[in-house]
C-alpha cells in the first residue's frame, strides 16, 4: 500500500493533467490525452498526432502552512504578513527548482512544465499584474504552464513563456 502522501501527490497531480488536458483541448487543434502517470515527468501524455509529451507537474502554494491547512493537515502555524511578492517569489523558486532537476528526465520527448497555482491568496489577475516579475523560463521545457483560478472555479490556463511577450 501506498503512503498516504504519495496517493496523495498522484491525486493532485492527476486532477491537474486532467484540468490542463481539458484547457488545451478546448483551444488547440492538436489534442492531447494522459497515456500514463509516473515520476520524472509526472504525465506522459500522447498528441493526437501520435507523439508523446512528458509533463512535469509542481503545485504553488503560498508557503507550508497553507499547504499544509489545504490539504486538511493544518498545524497551526501562521504565516507573516500575505504579499503578492511572496507568492512571485515561490512561484520563482519552483520554476527554477524543477528546471534544476529537468536534468534526471527522460529525454525521449520534450517535457513541459505544469505549475497549478493551490494558493486561493491571489488571483489571476493580480499575479497578472506582476508578471514583469515573474522569472522567465529557460529552455529547459518545452513550454512553462500556469493553471490557475481568477476569483471564480473555473481554472485559467497561461502559457509563462509567453509572458513577457505579451502585450500589458
């Protein structure tokens, strides 16, 4: 039996792909669907073109306690004072973390990289409103993905390499 983090990790993991899947098909020509989930990428998904795409999958919360209250294991610590530069900043840090371990991957395919923003602390909008301090991804990926919320369920999905291209 599995231990309850690694179960888990697979559940967030898959509820991301599936959110990710269903906001690029809805705007792509080429489809994608999860062939499989492993570890190094995360989802291995294929195209409907026949071709595999290798996914990395990392969750943004705004620091460990709210991740750990979100995912009900509250232990009662508190965080300092919520800034919207705190969240760019772990945001920053997970981009360059897992472009650092890109490296172990299997390089049979290209890997993008799919960063679900768990933190309901800032919008869209907001993190939006930074972007010019957002880190640009290197080439280690493919393609950098953002899912996140903007004050409503439903998920928005942004592409972080276009970012600083895009028009303000």
């Amino acid at each position: 039996m599995k231990p309850r983090h690694d179960t888990e990790k697979l559940a967030l993991e898959r509820a991301a792909i599936r959110e990710f899947i269903r906001l690029f098909n809805s705007r792509h020509s080429v489809k994608l669907r999860l062939l499989y989930q492993h570890d190094r990428p995360d989802a291995v998904l294929q195209t409907s073109r026949g071709d595999k795409l290798g996914v990395e999958i990392t969750h943004l919360f705004y620091d460990a306690a709210e991740a750990k209250a979100l995912l009900g294991r509250p232990d009662g610590s508190l965080s300092g004072p919520v800034t919207l530069a705190h969240l760019i900043a772990q945001l920053n840090e997970l981009i360059k973390r897992k472009e650092s371990k890109k490296m172990a991957y299997d390089p049979a395919y290209p890997i993008s990289l799919l960063i679900r923003n768990a933190s309901p602390t800032f919008r869209l909008s907001e993190i939006w409103a930074a972007r010019d301090h957002i880190r640009k991804p290197n080439d280690s990926f493919i393609d950098t993905w953002f899912l996140t919320r903007d004050g409503t369920p439903d998920w928005k999905l942004m592409n972080l390499d276009d970012l600083h291209t895009a028009g303000g």
